[in-house]
C-alpha cells in the first residue's frame, strides 16, 4: 500500500510539472521596485511592470489570455525582468503619480534606472503583445524611435501612423490629430493603405454627434479597409454609450454580428453591451418586469463572454437581479459563479449581502 501511494505522489508530481509546463507563466519578480531596477541593471535587461489594481478585470483577463500563453510567458522569462504593481497599495501609489498611469493595467518597459522606453495601454491580445514586447527589448517601434524617424523622414507614413498612436496613447491629442491629417494630405489616395487608418483615426477624436454620422460613412466609403471591423464595433458602441440610442446600438451590432461571425473582439463588446443594459434593469429597475427582463439580457451576454473575464460581470449583475427578485439561492449562486472567475471586492461584499438575507429565512 505504501508503494502505491509512493507511485501515485510520483504521478501527481509529475502531472504537476506537465501542467505548468503546458500553462507556463511569466516569472514576477517579487521585491522592491528599486531592488527590481538594481536586477535589471545587473543582467543587463529591461523590466517589464504590469501596474494594476485589485478591481482591474483586464488586468485578470491579461493574466489569463496573455500571459498564459508560453510564447509570451518564454519571451518574458529569457529576456525581461518582470514586475507587478498594484498602483492602490504601498509603493505602488507614488509609482502610478510618477509614471502618470492613467488607466489599468498600464504595462511599463523601463531601462535599469527607472527611465520609461515605453508602455502598452490597456488589454492587447497575445500575438501584438508579443511583437510589442520584442520591438521594445530591440529598441525598436518606441516612442522615442518613432519620434527620431518621422523627424528624419517626415514623409514616412507607417512610422507616422505608429507615432500618432504614441501621443494617443500618452493623451497627446493635438499631435497625434496633426500627424493623421499630414498623412491625409500626403497620400490622398491610399496608395500606402494607411490614409484609411487615419481617417478612421481621426473620426474617434470627433465629437459624439458627429462621431456616428462620420462613422457610418467611413463604412460606406472604404467597404475593404482593414479598420472596417473597428468602424463596425465602434459605431455601434457610440450609438449606445455615447448617444444613449438603443434601437440604432441593437442594429449596428446585428448587422457587426452577422458581418463577423466568431470574432472574439466582436463578440466581447457585444456580450459587455448586453451586460450594460442588464445593469439598468437591476439598478434602476422598479420591479419583477424590469428584473426579468435584465435576466434576460444577462443570459444573452452569457453566450458571447463565455470564457473570458466578462463572463464574471454577467453572473455578478445576473446575482443583483436575482436578489432584486428575492431569489436569494439563486443569487448566491450566481456571486459564487463570479467569484470563481474574479475574485473581487465588489463581488464578495454582495456576497455577505446575499447571505445574511439567506441566514435571517
């Protein structure tokens, strides 16, 4: 009997060590941000900080879909120091002022004494993390590279479009706009394929009336860009957040839908819609018609955020609306659903709201 279980420990172990191969992660240096600087200075390599926070679902979605991937995790490991930060606790929060971290997660790439190279804004899918990544290890495509290359060559229209994108990103808005319109200028007629990137661009910064007007032309005028799936979302999530016109969001999306099938970007900012919608019903809902209808709404966003970190604010608004009902089982359920996926504050304070109205039955 020992032996047996001798043999199981060792399968177990084994198993365990297949299991984090096949899921391999990115080594995050635990320690100071200067004893991290110090690493990176001694090893001669760049350090890659993740700033993030506890209520920052794509900060969880990062972890699940980007760092988990072993391209990513193996480039990161061989080449990076890498880092977390939470930009709320200890350190962090004089991190986040001095770096002007606006948003999470916000990804730095600085040099051994703490000198920015650059950073990606927001949840970036693995295969343009990874080549991002690359390019700033190289030196390559930074904001400082961009910058040296469109002052070389003013003419150059890819390094141009990738600057603007840099003063978008560090909220440069007037340079980022002058630099789309010289594109504009410079090339007419789209021989470069890029004019069509900066119009669309361009059209982001308008105002929101004006935004959806613009919006619904550029898909008529460029039907092969290859900015007319961003057009598609981008026009409907204007109509809906923007301009609070539902009939005109439920159609654009439909026809995005249909024009997209299986997309993933496509269909995660249909199923947040869905859950946006949910959240009117169960904070502003005034009885079981309203909260109904929001289940309803919550388990169609259901069949589009399966599987990523959204999937979290459906069961958690799916929970509010049962509690709303009374449901209190079944609200209790739902949380529990949430909380598997992301385990937030928020989403455990319901909790003890749920269950203290299941204790007092």
């Amino acid at each position: 009997p020992e032996n047996k279980q001798m043999k199981k420990a060792a399968l177990l172990i084994a198993l365990f060590f297949i299991s984090t191969t096949a899921f391999s992660q990115i080594d995050f240096k635990k320690g100071s941000v200067s004893e991290v600087l110090a690493m990176a200075k001694a090893e001669n390599k760049i350090v890659m900080v993740d700033v993030l926070t506890e209520w920052c679902k794509w900060c969880i979605e990062l972890d699940n879909k980007v760092y988990a991937k072993k391209e990513v995790s193996d480039f990161a490991n061989a080449n990076l120091i890498n880092y977390k930060i939470d930009a709320e606790k200890g350190e962090g929060v004089d991190f986040a002022k001095k770096y002007q971290i606006k948003g999470y997660p916000s990804i730095l790439f600085l040099d051994g004494d703490g000198n920015e190279i650059d950073r990606i804004y927001g949840y970036v899918p693995a295969k343009d993390f990874l080549e991002m990544m690359q390019d700033y290890n190289k030196g390559v495509n930074t904001f400082s590279y961009l910058k040296a290359e469109v002052e070389k060559n003013p003419s150059n229209i890819d390094a141009s479009l990738k600057l603007a994108d840099k003063y978008s990103m560090y909220s440069e808005t007037d340079k980022a706009k002058d630099l789309l319109n010289k594109i504009v200028e410079m090339d007419g007629s789209n021989a470069g394929g890029k004019t069509d990137d900066a119009k669309f661009r361009l059209i982001l910064f308008t105002e929101k009336d004006e935004k959806a007007k613009q919006l619904e032309s550029f898909i008529k005028d460029n039907p092969n860009s290859d900015q007319l799936k961003d057009a598609y979302v981008a026009l409907s999530e204007a109509y809906y957040y923007e301009l609070s016109d539902m009939p005109s969001a439920d159609k654009w999306f439909k026809e995005t839908l249909t024009k997209y099938p299986n997309d993933d970007a496509v269909n995660s900012s249909y199923g947040q819609y869905m859950n946006q919608v949910a959240v009117g019903f169960a904070d502003k809902g005034t009885g079981p018609e309203d909260y109904n209808k929001g289940l309803g709404f919550i388990e169609t966003a259901l069949k589009y955020v399966a599987g990523s970190v959204n999937e979290a604010s459906s069961y958690y608004i799916q929970s509010k609306l049962y509690f709303n009902l009374k449901e209190y089982s079944k609200a209790l359920e739902s949380v529990d659903k949430a909380l598997k996926i992301f385990d937030r504050k928020l989403y455990r304070e319901h909790k003890a709201k749920v269950e203290q109205q299941l204790s007092q039955k």
